[in-house]
C-alpha cells in the first residue's frame, strides 16, 4: 500500500469572541484538513493548524509524501522533518509556548500520522485506539471549557452564548455547558481580568456546582507572587492551576509554595523541556496535544514518562472540528495516565463540522470512543465545501488575537505578567 495523493483544504469556520490574556478570539477560525489518499482505495484524515505559515509548510510536505507506505511512519516523519528544513514556525496568538525546529517538525507531522493511522485502521478493521494499546475506557470525559466573552462581535448581533464579563455571567455559562452537554468538571480560561474578579468567579463557580472539579487558566498572565496569592486563595477550590506564571523557572517559583497542582501546555510544549521542568518541580500536570507533540504514537511515549515521574494527563485544546477530537478521544482513550478530563473547544463551534453527524457525541460530559475502524468519522464533504468557501472569503489567513484585540481597544498590550 503507498500514498497516491496527498489534499490539503484549509477551512473557516465562525468563532465567539473568547477573551484571553493574548486578545480575543477573531470572527473566523481556521483549520487545515488533510486527506491522505492511498493507491488501494482507502483514506486517512488528518486535522491541524490553518494559520498561512504553517499551512505553507503543510502543502510542502504533503508532496513529499507521495509514493511513501503509510505504515512506514518513521519514512513518513523523515521526509516531512527534510521538508520542514531548519525553519521555525511560530504562531500570533502566544498560548501554545516557545516554538522550537522539533516541534515545527511534529506540528507539521501530526496531521499526516493521524492520517496514516486512519488509514491502517481501516486496513485492519480496527479503531484507531486498538492501534495504540486498546481501550482502557469506552468513554472519554471532557471539560466545560468556560470564556469570558462579549455578546457579539463588535458591528456584528449577539451571538448564541450571549455576554459573561462577570462572574454572574460565568456561573450562568456553566450552566448552559453543563446542562447541554453534561460536563462534570469546569475550566476557566483567565489573565483576561484583575486576579481579585476571576477569584470571584471561580468561588462563584464553586458555590454553584460543589461536586465539579475547577480549573482556572490565565496563560501565564501572572507575575510569582500573584499566582501564590491566588492559589492560597483559592486552596481547596481548584482541582489544579494552569500556567499561572510564565516559563518553568516561574513555574518552579510558584509550584512549592501553592496548594494545588500546576499544570501547563505552555513551557513544557516538546521533549526537551521535560527534564529541566521535572529537575525544577515545575509542573504536576501535563496537558498533552497530539498537534505539536508529534501525533498519537509519540503523545503516547510521552505519557508513559510523565507517569514515570509522577506527572499527571490531560489533554490541550485550541479550536478545532470532528477529526481533532476524534484523534483526541482515541487517545485518551487508549491511555490510562490521561486522568483527568479533557479540555476542548468543540461546543463553542455551536454544531459546525467538517465531519458527518451522528458519530462524535456528547454523553454526560463524554465522547464514547467511534468503534468503527480507523478514527470512525468521514468527511462530509457539503460542509467541507461551505468551510472552504469561507476560507477563501473570510479574509483572515493567521490567527492573531492581540491585533483584533488592538483593532478595538488600541491601548491593549499582551505582556506578561500583567499583574
């Protein structure tokens, strides 16, 4: 079996506006899907980034791939690592941590491997999972992944999920998530607001569901001593803190000195950061992402050394579509470190997807794992059509959530730390 032919669409879809500690999110989102097409007939899918550079490195590698056995992963790792070259891709909005060759490399990869596991699944009649170990759950939790956010875009009607700029509309968003989807746990992304508001909310948060496990992520918008203040203040609340100050020397600054876990998908974002914040105590949690960790075979390596050295799992999420939480679904779901729920963007796409409905569902705040073979999702290629329609039209072509944020309140600045 070889690969025939390589597609790379990128697509755009509507997206809230998200506060966070870079900006907020703009009106359109972008994604790139991948297709990766062998000489037997079958066809593995793929998802990852949209932003131009990185699809630029995309498009590249997928001419290398052409004539390449999909089981050879190895092959397929060589050629985009010599398509990629000595070239560093970093993103605009500065929440995924440093950019580094090797994670280039593995963010361009990502997509094609999950492809290529895809394709092997259906070789074999088998789910995807069953290709990293089998299951060791049939079901995969997720998180309430809460916002604060404006009504609408400026110039553009309220949208479906209406304002949360206070705690009050914090609690009543969780509401919304919890009762539509029956999440069990809840985050908070953060660093959008003084300390003193988003302590509030997250206590309001806890008064209003006392079972939930909470997390609260200002994406290292705090200097040391903040985050100490805030997780004192909040000992007992959170389940664990998320990226309270930048790097892992910060990090280490902060973990001895705070009740609760630390946890990142900020300054440990590739292999060769994981000895320095182990030797530091920098982090108790490890939130995987197969998209710049190099695919789910190598997410899985990983996980197994974080266990070694009694780091905890959960999983990082950016928006994304059906075919990126398919992948993450069946590797959480063949990895039994991954003990806490998952983080995702998905219920914020209020229903839009490149995927064919009926398959990736929510089920009291979890997706039981697709259990047909490969990552058991196919394109539908109506919304595929819409979405890339929109790419052409929308007019975005990197995301960059301090610019808009600036192209509506100019004297906004990203630095870290803001307190």
């Amino acid at each position: 079996m070889l690969i025939r032919d390589v597609v790379v669409t990128p697509v755009a879809f509507r997206d809230p506006p998200l506060l966070n500690a870079a900006g907020v999110h703009e009106p359109w989102a972008l994604r790139t899907i991948v297709e990766v097409v062998t000489d037997e007939g079958l066809t593995g899918l793929g998802e990852t980034y949209g932003d131009l550079g990185h699809l630029a490195k995309m498009r590249t590698a997928a001419r290398s791939l052409i004539g390449l056995d999909p089981f050879h992963r190895n092959a397929v790792y060589t050629a985009v690592a010599a398509s990629v070259g000595a070239d560093v891709v970093t993103d605009a909005h500065g929440l995924t941590g440093a950019s580094t060759r090797e994670k280039t490399v593995d963010r361009v990869f990502s997509p094609f491997e999950v492809a290529c596991l895809d394709i092997l699944g259906k070789a074999a009649g088998r789910p995807v999972a069953d290709l990293l170990g089998g299951k060791v759950r049939d079901a995969v939790p997720y998180s309430a992944y809460l916002f604060y956010k404006w009504a609408g875009h400026p110039g553009a009607p309220d949208d479906a999920f209406g304002a949360a700029l206070d705690p009050a509309g914090i609690v009543e968003q969780a509401r919304l998530f919890t009762g539509r989807y029956g999440f069990r746990s809840i985050k908070l992304k953060g660093g959008v607001f003084p300390p003193a508001q988003e302590i509030e909310a997250v206590q309001a948060l806890r008064e209003a569901f006392p079972e939930h496990p909470l997390r609260l992520d200002p994406n290292a918008a705090w200097s040391v001593e903040t985050s100490i203040e805030v997780g004192r203040a909040l000992d007992g609340v959170l389940e664990y803190l998320e990226d309270p100050a930048e790097g892992i020397d910060g990090m280490a600054a902060v973990a001895p000195r705070v009740p609760m876990p630390l946890a990142t998908n900020m300054c440990v974002v590739t292999p060769e950061h994981i000895p320095p914040a182990i030797r530091q105590g920098a982090v108790g949690v490890l939130l995987l992402d197969h998209h710049y960790w190099g695919g789910l075979v190598k997410s899985s390596h990983i996980t197994t050394l974080c266990s070694t050295f009694g780091i905890e799992l959960s999983m990082h999420s950016n928006s994304h579509l059906g075919i990126s939480l398919a992948a993450m679904t069946h590797l959480a779901a063949a990895t039994p470190a991954v003990t806490h729920a998952c983080d995702t963007h998905l219920p914020w796409q209020d229903g839009q997807d490149v995927v064919a409905p009926g398959v990736l569902r929510f089920v009291d705040g979890a997706v039981p794992v697709p259990d047909g073979p490969g990552l058991g999702v196919e394109l539908d290629r109506d919304a595929l059509a819409v979405m890339s329609e929109q790419y052409e039209k929308c007019g975005v072509r990197s995301r960059d959530d301090t610019s808009y944020m600036k192209s509506i309140d100019p004297s906004f600045s990203p630095r870290r730390p803001r307190w």
